[in-house]
C-alpha cells in the first residue's frame, strides 16, 4: 500500500501488509478523533488496525471544557467505551514520531471473546493534533510491536 499522508505533513509508510479499511470496517472504530479528519488501515494475516487523523488544537474555551491533559482526555474516552469489553490500563507511552514525541497509553481490552491491545497517542506540531493509534491481537503483541515501531520509525514530516 502507498503511504498514508496525515494532513499532508506527516506521511505514514511501510503499510505493504496494509490495505484501506471497507465503510463495514469501519463502523465500529470512530473514536477519538472528534470532527477531525482521519484514515484506517488494516492488515488481515498480521491481526493488525492502524488509524490515524488529525484536528486543529482547539482554542481556549475549549481546553477549558476539556481540559489540557489530552493523554488523560483519551484515557477516561476509552475507560468509558471500553468499559463494556473489559477495559484494561496497561502503562503510559511515549514514542518518537518523526523526531516529535508522541504521548499515549496501551490498555488491553476483549472484542469477540478474542485478547486485544491498543495503544493510542498524539502528537501536536504547528497547533495541528495528530492522533495515532493501532490495535492488534495480544497474542502476538510482541510481532505487532516490532511492525508498529518499524511504521513509526519510518515516518517523516514533509
């Protein structure tokens, strides 16, 4: 697959194993972006999803509303809609991105009886927020790990 290109400034490659996700997909997965703008991406045989988007910072009134914390922002979204699937806190993350450090959590959760865990994080460069998540199968965390480190290690800023 091409490169995904994130508000094109932040461009995503080595997605070969990846392909777009189907409206179908896609309907249980809109989370965290809010009104932003975002892409999925699957891969079927390595059990893994990557989603990505991004939104402007929102202004004053709106860090007062929600606060500044946004890593605590997608925890308490996920503690919440995950609840029903066993939500499960693993750690705080934090990973490089093109040389800009990107802040998240991994939680662990149970989608049609089957172990999976996630990691979500974003990133702000020039007042734009980017959201970076993936989920795989816990089973095989330890492989997905590589190939998401390997994803994220090929980013880079255009």
């Amino acid at each position: 697959m091409d490169p995904i290109l994130l508000n094109n400034k932040l461009q995503i490659a080595g997605l070969d194993d990846f392909r777009r996700m189907t409206d179908e997909e896609l309907a249980g997965l809109r989370r965290g972006i809010g009104n932003g703008e975002s892409v999925s991406v699957i891969a079927p045989e390595l059990h893994m999803i990557i989603s990505a988007g991004w939104k402007k910072e929102g202004g004053i009134f709106s860090r007062l509303v929600t606060g500044n914390d946004l890593v605590a922002n997608m925890e308490s979204c996920y503690r919440k809609s995950f609840k029903p699937f066993g939500f499960t806190f693993e750690q705080y993350i934090d990973t490089d991105v093109a040389g800009v450090t990107a802040h998240g959590l991994r939680y662990s959760y149970e989608a049609k009886e089957i172990g999976m865990t996630a990691e979500s994080s974003v990133l702000k460069k020039d007042g734009i927020l980017y959201y970076l998540h993936v989920y795989y199968r816990t089973s095989v965390q330890e492989e997905s790990r590589e190939n998401w480190r390997r994803i994220l290690d090929a980013a880079k800023w255009l």
